[in-house]
C-alpha cells in the first residue's frame, strides 16, 4: 500500500492509465501500420504496373499516329519542294522531320506490350524510313535548279545527299524531272499503304494485349483494397478516441510550428488557446520584419528618382547575363546638362523620371531598365539578337517621338543610344564596351537616334 507525503494511505484512484492506453494503442497502431504498408506497396505495384501497360500502350499509339500522318505531310513538304523550289518548304520538311524522328527515338521496342505489335511498329517505321530516303534524294535532284546562295540556305541533310555520276550529269530540268518521277513512283507510293496497314495492325494488337493485362492487375488491385479497407476502419477506430484531444490542441499545432521557424514562415494559428496566442503574436513580428526587408530589398536594388534598378543592380544583372543571349543598350539624354543650366534642377530630375517612364513603357517586362548614373540608362534584352536589332531603333524612335511630345512644363526630350547584341559580328570588347563604342560614334555623327554595333 502506497503513503502519501502526510503519511496516510494513499487513494487510489480508478480507471486506465492514459499513457498505459497510448502505448497499448501505438503498439496496434504499428502492427496495423506494418500491413498496411505492405498492403500498400503491394498496390503501388501493381500500379505501377497499370501505368507502365498504359505509357507502353500510348507511347505505341503516339508513335504509330505520328508515323503514319507524318509519312503524308512529309510526302506533301516534299511535293510541294519538288514543284516549286523553296527554302521555306525545306525547313518546314526539316521540323517536321525532327519531330517525328525525336518521337521515334522515344520509342522503345523493349517496352512493347507484345512482339507481334513491336513486329508491325517496326515495319511501319522502316518503310518510313525507306520513303524518306526517297523524298530526301529527290529534294535534293529539285534543289540543283536553285541559285548558289539559296541552295546554301538549306538543311545539310539535303546539301549532303550525294548524287550519282548520271545524275551530276543532269541540268536543271532533266533533275526536276527525275526528282518528280521519283515521287510518282510505284514503289514509293506503296510505302504509304505498308505504313498505315502496319501501323493499324500495331495499334489492334496493343490494345487486345494490353486490355488483358491491365484487366488481370485490376482484378489483383481491387483484392488488396479490400484488405486496405478493412485495416483502415480498425484504425481509424483505435486511435480516433484517444489521440483527438492532444494531436489537434497540443500535438499537431507544435510539430507544424517547429517546420515553420525553421523556414521562416508564419505559424498555423490551431490548437488550445495558449498555443493560438503565440502563433498569432509570432506571426505579426514576422510579417513586420519580411515587410522592412522587403523594403530594404526594394531600396538597395532601385534608383530612388526614376524607380528603374539602379547601377549596383545593373552590374549583378550585367555579369549574369552578359555571355547569354541578350542585346544590350546604353542611352543618354541628349544636351541634358542644358535642362539643369536653364530650367533648374527639378526639371532635370522630371526630364530623368519622363524619361525612365517611356522606357518602362515601350520595352518589355522581361528586359531590366536601369539608370547607371546621371542621365544615362541602360537595357538589358534577354533574347535578343543581331537580325532584331532593328525593332530596337523603332522603339527608341517612337520614344523620342513621345517625349518630343512632353507636357507644357518639361522641353522636348531626345534620347540617343547604342546597341550591341549577343552575336554581333567582329566583336571588339565587351556587350558594353561595344555598345557605348557606337554611341559614341553616334554622337559625333548624329545622323540617327540609336546605332546597332556592326563591327
């Protein structure tokens, strides 16, 4: 018999010890969690199997489709090449032909449901193949009445078809009459019926096999859900009872708390009250702090009077994207030490703010504005390249057009500017360096408002 502290006996009291009942539930709680992550993988199993029957079966399909509408858009490309010479055509045969080759690669013919589809897929790829051999060759007889310069625009898989010594022997006509008849041929023109007939027997047989199996994994599927069912109830019913009160008041808000400090991030206001009252006075102190950071953020990386990045900005952004594919640009405002000589300085500071606007309006959202001193900004255009330039000068003459347009109180605005873009000919130095190069040169010549570096 236990004492109490005055030495009396001590009462005993009635009922189940709470953590006595947690254990005994835990420990169920275990054995029915083991089966049911046996259950479990046992389905993802079978699941997996499902899906691997179900990609093997679409990627079949796909490439099938694909195969057998592409034999006669390739078929058409090249008729249309053959008649009328054109690059355009060449290249859209070319895409075409990438993608529907890109698809092919993709497919596996060990992931094939069974081997008499595989069997027809391959055939159907091969005189695929075997009809593009001919559309390449016959493109290329058609491509010798093209001039020099136009036949070197094509895609190399025509420029390095080779010809026979007959065939080098041909003018132009006689090679547009061979290339023509070799796409009027029997032969080739039975490639597209091989195709589509051994493509539909792939199609048939993939379904009729895969509909098998995937009726025979769904069977085992549904058993083990059963079984999943049934040890989830009792689950369900074992800890319910015992674990509701602490795991949503006390538990549950504490072990998602801990994640959110680790992170950062505000606390889910659940559970009792004391546990409410923390969350919610932690989450204040932590929006209060992200939104003075926010703000400091904001202030270190933007030019205080334009509200464009500002040069530290710039040179972050300048030294990650200088060896991608961008345009730079560098622009000043022309004669601006006059704004401040004669209208004062609130003038220059609005001539700098108008100006900044007009930028922010007619570049995109994509390209990074900013002002690296004075009266000079720069414009970093991801993108961009050489054969683009020129929508760069239109811009900065529609700019310089809006600006002349400015309101009562400012001067007419102008701005000038140099351009220099990723794969500019005959480099000299930096995207910068050459970009203020021929901004320079302008200003001497002035005979345009943006100059696109040439080398």
């Amino acid at each position: 018999m236990s004492i109490d502290k005055n030495g009396k006996p001590a009462r005993k009291h009635a009922g189940i010890r709470l953590n006595y009942l947690n254990l005994v539930l835990i420990c169920i709680g275990i054995i029915i969690t083991v089966l049911l992550v046996f259950s479990t993988y046992r389905t993802t199993s079978r699941v997996e199997e499902i899906v691997d029957i179900t990609n093997n079966y679409l990627n079949s399909q796909q490439t099938g489709g694909m195969i057998r509408d592409f034999t006669e858009q390739l078929g058409e490309q090249a008729k249309m090449f053959v008649t009328t010479p054109d690059v355009g055509t060449a290249k859209g045969y070319e895409a075409q032909l990438e993608v529907i080759n890109a698809q092919i690669t993709s497919y596996d013919p060990k992931e094939s449901i069974s081997e008499a589809a595989n069997s027809a897929m391959v055939s159907a790829t091969s005189a695929f193949r075997a009809r593009n051999t001919i559309e390449t060759h016959a493109m290329r007889l058609a491509a010798g009445v093209l001039p020099e310069a136009a036949f070197q625009a094509l895609p190399a898989f025509i420029q390095e078809e080779p010809l026979n010594e007959e065939e080098m022997q041909m003018n132009p006509g006689q090679m547009k009459e061979a290339a023509i008849a070799l796409l009027e041929a029997e032969t080739y023109t039975e490639y597209v019926k091989t195709v589509r007939t051994n493509v539909n027997a792939s199609h048939r047989l993939s379904s009729e096999v895969g509909m098998q199996q995937a009726q025979s994994t769904f069977g085992q599927v549904n058993d083990i859900v059963t079984g999943q069912k049934i040890m989830v109830y009792l689950f369900i019913a074992l800890a319910v009872a015992a674990l509701f009160i602490n795991h949503f008041l006390i538990i549950s808000p504490i072990q998602k708390s801990v994640g959110n400090l680790d992170r950062r991030e505000p606390i889910p206001v659940k559970g009792s009250y004391e546990v409410r009252h923390m969350a919610e006075t932690y989450n204040a102190l932590l929006e209060e702090n992200e939104t003075k950071t926010r703000e400091l953020s904001y202030t270190a990386t933007h030019d205080a009077l334009t509200d464009t990045l500002n040069r530290a900005a710039f040179d972050k952004a300048y030294r990650e994207s200088e060896s991608g594919q961008i345009a730079l640009l560098i622009a000043d405002v022309d004669h601006f030490k006059q704004y401040n000589d004669e209208f004062g300085h609130d003038i220059g500071d609005k001539v700098l703010q108008t100006t900044a606007d007009a930028l922010k309006h007619h570049f995109r959202t994509e390209d990074l504005i900013c002002r690296i001193g004075g009266d000079e900004f720069c414009v970093i255009m991801p993108g961009i390249c050489q054969s683009r330039a020129g929508n760069i000068r239109d811009r900065i003459e529609r700019i310089n057009a809006e600006l002349a347009q400015t309101a009562a109180h400012l001067p007419p605005i102008t701005l000038s500017a140099g351009v220099a873009c990723w794969d500019r000919p005959n480099p000299k130095g930096s995207l910068f360096t050459d970009a203020d190069h021929v901004l320079l040169e302008l200003k001497k010549t002035r005979d345009t408002c943006c100059a696109i570096y040439q080398g």
